[in-house]
C-alpha cells in the first residue's frame, strides 16, 4: 500500500484551516492528523502524533516561528513549512532567513493551491531542501508616485521617470499603473489602451507569479518599460481593490511583491485617496514622491498628509521625499515660504513648462525620451541619479539633509 502521510496544520485563521482540510478530502496520499491555533497544543500534537509534515503560520500568528523551532527539536525527523498570507508578510526576507535558520524546508504565501501543495510536499518530505520562496521580494526598489489631489502631475512625473530610469541604469524598469479607476499611463505612450491590465491577474485562481504577470505587462517600444496597466473603465476598479474581487486577497500587495522581485525598479503611479490599495502602495514603497504644486489648496492637503505619512505612519524623512511640480517664481510663493510653511523640505523642484509637458501628453511620446535638454528634463534627472545614483547602479545619498523644524507651521 501506498504510504499515506499525516499533515499538522498549526494556523490562526480557522476559515484557512477548513479549506486545507477541505483541499486534503480529496487526496489519497495525504491526510490531517491534527490542527490547532495554540501554539502549546501544537507542539504537544507535534510530540505525540509525530506528523510527516507540518504546516506553521508566521507572522499571523506571532509564536508561528518559535513553534516551528521547538516542533523540529522535538521531532527532528518532520518537514516543517512555514505559511503566511501576503498582507501580513510584506517583507518576507527576515522571516525566510530565519526559517532556514531553524531547518524550515519550504515556504507558501497563503492562500495556495492543491498544486503548490503537491510540489512542497514531493519537493521536502523525506529530502534536504534549501528553502526557495519563488515571490519573496527581492533587492527591486518600489518608488511611489503620490498626492493628495488630481492634475498635480503624478502620471506625468511617474511615466517620465520610468521611462528616464530604465535610460539611466540601462534595466528594464516596471511602471506599475495603480490608479485604478482613471489610470492613464499608458495614454501618455500613445496608442490604444492595453488589452490586458491588472485585472487579469485578479481574475486567475492561484497564485500570482512572474509567468502571469509577464503575460499581462505591455512593453511600448523604444523604451526599457515595463507597464502594468490600469483597468479599462473605473467600474472595473472594484475586481482589484473592491467588493467585486473573487477572493478576499490583497492583490496590489500580491502584484507589487512579486515585481520587485522581477525588476529593479518599479515605479507606482497612483489615485489621490488613503483607501487599500494606496496605503499598500505606500506601505511597500521604498521612496514615496509626494508631489503637490505651488497654490493653497495643493499645499494645504499636502501638510496634512506629511502629518499622516510621518506622524501616524511613521514614515522617515529618506522615505518621504517632497516634490513641487510646475514652480513658477512668478507665483508669489517662494521655495523657502514653502518649506517654512510646511516644516518640510522640498528634495525636488519642477518648472512649469505647459509645451514640453502638453506636447508629449499630446503626441504619446514621454519628454524624458526625447532628451530635449530643458530644465524640466534636467530636473528628472537630478531625481533618477538621487535613486539610482550617477552611474545609474545604486542608490545615492539623500539629495537633501533632514527636514528642519521652521517656525510656521501649515501642519497641525
Ligand atoms: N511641470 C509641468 N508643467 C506644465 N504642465 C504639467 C507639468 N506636469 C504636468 N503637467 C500637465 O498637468 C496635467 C495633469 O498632469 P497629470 O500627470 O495627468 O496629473 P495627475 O496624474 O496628478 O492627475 C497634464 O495636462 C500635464 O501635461
Ligand atoms: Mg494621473
């Protein structure tokens, strides 16, 4: 007879539990010898029943790593995997690290298929297995493009920049479309809108990998981007972020872990809102630009999302860097008023330039790949070598210290 192996199920989230159980019904090969949400009673179960394989949520369940430390110093001989739903891993790195640490064989982002169940169970029971975490997010660096409100600039900031970006380091740089109901990048590249969008990648059961998003990434040429469209019409929003989606999955965190592993850069264009998918965005960035212009309106909003980014979210100064889009000295305000104004340091600062800007917009090819040598362009420039350093192979230093405490104060 076929050997039969006993799978424990260590896991926080009973609806999760019930749907490996579920999956398990149907094989023959493998079967439940126990499941628990207490972290005593799993080694304990672990102890006794002496399972072939154990699955451990992480980070879910805080003790998940300790439990797999102990169960595999009590039972030297199971297979350990450690589990973990996207939203709670958003940096999987230090978690992977310590798994194969403690002897952990493998590592599935939850939920996973039957498929990717098989695979970890032919792949570890019985075997050494370096653990391999094909999503973990690699060395990628996310840059978000951000503001509190429309027609600051923020398409036209994040396609140049991409487009500038994959110039300068010579990669192929990812332009990650996450406005999702009025998304536009592509507009700016010319042509049609892209038939595939992230949409597609919301609408697939399993598991968002390299392979399918690769199917849906529309590659302009002559350029070394990478673009993730937005969905085609605003009501389709819903099946990535909204009520319409076919599983209760962070897909925007999904999507965006998987291409910093695929690309060194990845440049986010965004809506103006604090709802779930700009707060992942915002969350994984490793740089938010935040562009507000010259005007009231702009610069009050953008104080009190300075509050929310550095106060309630404790983003740092190197993470927030502020950028003032179509400056005109003209305008009556200084840089210095502004920065005073908003206890924050300006890193950036863009010309107004309507022709350059509108003839682009207006011809589908982004200004940055004309090389027109304007103080538009060299201004992207300054903030492409600030990322990806002058020669275009690391980062470099902050462009500007730390944000000085003025007196006057928009901020609350
Ligand atoms: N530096 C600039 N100078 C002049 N016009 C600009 C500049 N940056 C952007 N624009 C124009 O402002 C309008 C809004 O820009 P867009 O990038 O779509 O903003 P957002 O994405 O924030 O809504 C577009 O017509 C664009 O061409
Ligand atoms: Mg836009």
């Amino acid at each position: 007879m076929e050997k039969r192996f006993g799978i424990l199920i260590v896991d926080s989230d009973e609806e999760f539990r019930k749907l490996f159980r579920g999956m398990l019904a149907g094989e023959k090969n493998y079967y439940i010898i126990g499941e628990t949400a207490d972290p005593r009673a799993a080694v304990e179960m672990a102890d006794h029943r002496k399972p072939d394989a154990v699955f451990v949520e992480v980070v879910g369940l805080p003790e998940g790593m300790d439990v797999a430390a102990e169960i595999l110093r009590r039972v030297p001989t199971t297979t350990v995997i450690i589990t973990c739903t996207a939203d709670a891993c958003h940096d999987v790195r230090d978690t992977v690290r310590e798994a194969m640490r403690i002897g952990v064989k493998d590592f599935l982002m939850k939920p996973f298929t039957v498929d990717e169940f098989r695979n970890a169970m032919r792949n570890t029971l019985g075997k050494k297995r370096v653990i391999s975490v094909p999503d973990a997010p690699s060395s990628g660096h996310v840059v978000a493009v951000f503001a509190t409100k429309g027609g600051v600039g923020k398409t036209t900031l994040a396609v140049n920049l991409a487009v500038a970006l994959g110039e300068h380091t010579g990669r192929r740089v990812a332009l990650a479309d996450m406005d999702l109901e009025f998304g536009n990048a592509a507009a700016l590249f010319g042509g049609q809108h892209p038939k595939a969008s992230i949409v597609d990648l919301c609408q697939r059961p399993g598991r968002i990998d390299e392979g399918v998003i690769s199917q849906v990434i529309e590659r302009p040429t002559g350029y070394n981007v990478d673009l993730l469209a937005a969905p085609s019409s605003p009501e389709q929003a819903a099946l990535v972020d909204g009520e319409g989606r076919q599983e209760q999955r962070n897909y925007v965190g999904e999507v965006l872990g998987v291409l910093r592993g695929m690309y060194p850069w990845v440049v986010v264009d965004t809506a103006c809102n604090f709802r779930e998918t700009n707060m992942t965005v915002l969350d994984q960035a490793d740089t938010v630009l935040l562009l507000t212009t010259p005007d009231m309106l702009a610069l009050r909003n953008t104080a009190a999302c300075l509050d929310l980014l550095l106060g309630q979210l404790e983003y740092g100064e190197e993470k927030v860097k502020l950028v003032l889009n179509r400056y005109n000295s003209a305008v009556g305000i200084t840089i210095g008023n502004i920065n005073r104004g908003l206890n924050y340091q300006i890193s950036f600062s863009l010309p107004s330039d309507a022709v350059t800007a509108v003839n682009a917009a207006n011809t589908g090819i982004p200004f940055m790949k004309k090389r027109a040598r304007n103080q538009l362009t060299e201004r992207i420039v300054e903030i492409v070598e600030h990322l990806a350093g002058p020669q275009g192979k690391g980062n470099a230093k902050p462009a500007v210290g730390k944000a000085r405490a003025f007196g006057l104060s928009l901020r609350r």
